[in-house]
C-alpha cells in the first residue's frame, strides 16, 4: 500500500545493527551441517522449534543465552561474508542506503576463530555491498561486556591494524547490561580513541538498565551515539542534554517489544523525543531473531504513532546526519 511505499523511498540509513543478529535458523542449521558443528542438546533441534523459541524470549538475557550458542556454528570467512552479504541484499530490498554493523569478535575468537577471518568476511561482503548494490558501509567493532575489561583492551589492541586502515571505523558494547556498567570499560575506550583518533564511539545503554547508563556512556566513555537509550525518557535533563548535543538514539522497536523492554510498540515514547528533539533512527537489531528487518520497523513504528510525513522526513534526515559519513555522502543522502 501507499503507507509502504512511502517508508520504502525514504532514505534510510541503518546503524543499530548485529551481523551475528542476521542469523536466521534456515542458514544456521545449514552451517551447523556444513561445518560439524554439534549443537547442545537444549538448543532447538529445528527451524520450527526455533521459531517457537523467538516468540519466547523473557529478557534480553535470555536471548543471549540463545544467540551465542547459534553464532557458533559461523567457522570460515566465507561464512562471515555469506551472512553479511545476504543481509545487505535483504536491507537493499528494504530501501536501506547506508548501514553502520555491529560484530562481536570476541565470541568468535574465544572459539578458536582469529579475529582475521571475521573480519575479512565481513569487509568483503561490505565492500561487495558498496560495488554491487551502492549500499555505503561501516564496521563497529562491539565489545561483549560480560567479559573482563582485560579481554577488551587486548580485543582493541588486536583490532587495531584494521582500525588504522579504515576497516573497522567505530567501537560499540553490548551484551548483558545491568551487570556491566559503562564504568567498566572506560579504559578500553580511551585505548580505541588513541590508537585511532578518527574512531566513531557508541554503545549500547538505557535498554534495560537506567538512564545514569546513557549519562555515564556520554561522560566516562565519550560516546557520540547511543544504542537504544529508551530508558532516557525517565530523566528530563538528560534528554535535553541528547537534544542540545545531537546525540541520536539507535532504536530498535521490534526487539524491544520481543524482548521485553515493552509490551507494544506504541509504548515506546516516541512522541516525547520528538517532542524534546532528541534525535533516533530506526534499525532492526538482529533481525533474523526478532521478526522483523529494517522497514518492518518503520512499519511497525507508524502502524502505532501514524506520523505526518513531514515527521517521516525529519527523522529520516536526523538519521542521515547522525551516521558516519561525511558531507558529500550526507547530501547525496538528503
Ligand atoms: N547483542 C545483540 N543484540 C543485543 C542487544 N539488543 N542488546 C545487547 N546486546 C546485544
Ligand atoms: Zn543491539
């Protein structure tokens, strides 16, 4: 209908999202045969009972119990750049223009898998993307927080080669996150922006725990962006603090309904962040787990606040202007 036409022409850019998170049960179980891979006996023995599983996530928690078990059957470069490639060809249809990926090296190498393969694969499909499909690019390098902040400054330092020859261009954190505050890793921030002053910084914060986790990011760490941050519309000075310094908030409004955050997402309080200006895009997160790709978010999104176009069209332009690119890029995206 027109509604999705309309959603479709916009220019979209996606910055929220996992590469691993991509995985969908059809290409994981093929993997898992292809490279004799033994799945623990509690995890789901078929596409179906997988599908059932994603209906049945209590927390973000319990979906990375589940996610990083799946993410073991990716071995090979190959397999890296297969996924990827057939994400950006998935968003291409989406009408996406520009995605900045998240992946988490570490729950690879600390598998056996050197950092190299999984990087290769994923800048070869990124660049694939760029030649085949005029899709712009950008690697985030994310680090899984449930680890010691040994295991990430040794991450960064490994990564680093990558970093300064344009490979990679930002650093992000996710996985658990209540228990693993920003403080944390302050260390490895500081580390990242000195082996690579040009580097972009964000990290996921505010999407279970409270808004002092986006306040926190922004000082301790010096992140730019925030990667959900739907716990800030508990605290007025910080979102007139992320209105002022433009600091866009990643949202992913079909993972947070799939995991919990909130029940609908019409409960995402979308209108007070308009209301204040403080600027977000619209991702998918890891699609292949949560139902929905880039513009199924869009859809679900207006399917709930029925936005005027000429919102559509702001949003959309924040989202070009918060992204990583520079200014040729952005006007060709305006
Ligand atoms: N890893 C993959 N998806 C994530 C999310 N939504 N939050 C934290 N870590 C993640
Ligand atoms: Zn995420």
């Amino acid at each position: 209908e027109q509604k999705r036409k309309f959603l479709h022409e916009l220019p979209k850019c996606e910055h929220h999202v996992h590469l691993e998170g991509t995985l969908s049960p059809d290409l994981l179980f093929t993997l898992a045969k292809r490279n004799n891979i033994e799945l623990p006996a509690h995890f789901p023995s078929s596409i179906e009972l997988c599908n059932d599983r994603y209906e049945k996530f209590t927390d973000l928690q319990d979906f990375l119990d589940h996610y990083y078990i799946g993410m073991s059957v990716l071995m090979t470069e190959s397999d890296f750049e297969d996924l990827a490639w057939d994400y950006f060809v998935k968003a291409k249809h989406d009408g996406l223009h520009h995605a900045e990926t998240f992946f988490d090296p570490q729950g690879h190498v600390e598998r056996g898998i050197p950092i190299e393969t999984v990087v290769n694969g994923f800048h070869r499909a990124s660049q694939r993307a760029q030649a085949e499909l005029g899709i712009s690019t950008k690697l985030i390098m994310c680090l899984l927080r449930h680890l010691p902040s040994q295991d990430g400054l040794k991450t960064i330092n490994d990564a680093k080669q990558f970093y300064q020859d344009g490979i990679i261009h930002g650093l992000g954190l996710d996985s658990s996150e209540k228990p693993f505050p920003p403080e944390l890793f302050e260390e490895c921030y500081a580390l990242a922006k000195k082996n690579c002053p040009e580097i972009g910084l964000t990290a996921h914060a505010g999407e279970e725990a409270d808004p002092s986790f986006i306040s926190n990011s922004l000082d301790l760490l010096k992140v730019t962006r925030i990667d959900h941050g739907v716990q800030s519309y508990r605290d007025d000075e910080l979102l007139k603090r992320l209105a002022k310094d433009k600091v866009m908030l990643s949202l992913c409004p079909l993972s947070n309904v799939k995991l919990q955050v909130v029940s609908d997402v019409g409960e995402l309080p979308l209108r007070k962040w308009l209301d204040y200006g403080v600027p977000f895009s619209i991702n998918s997160d890891d699609p292949a787990y949560f139902g929905g790709y880039l513009l199924d978010n869009y859809l679900a999104v207006e399917s709930r606040f029925n936005l005027k176009p000429e919102e559509w069209v702001q949003i959309t332009k924040n989202s070009v202007d918060g992204s990583w690119i520079d200014a040729a890029r952005k006007k060709q995206l305006h």
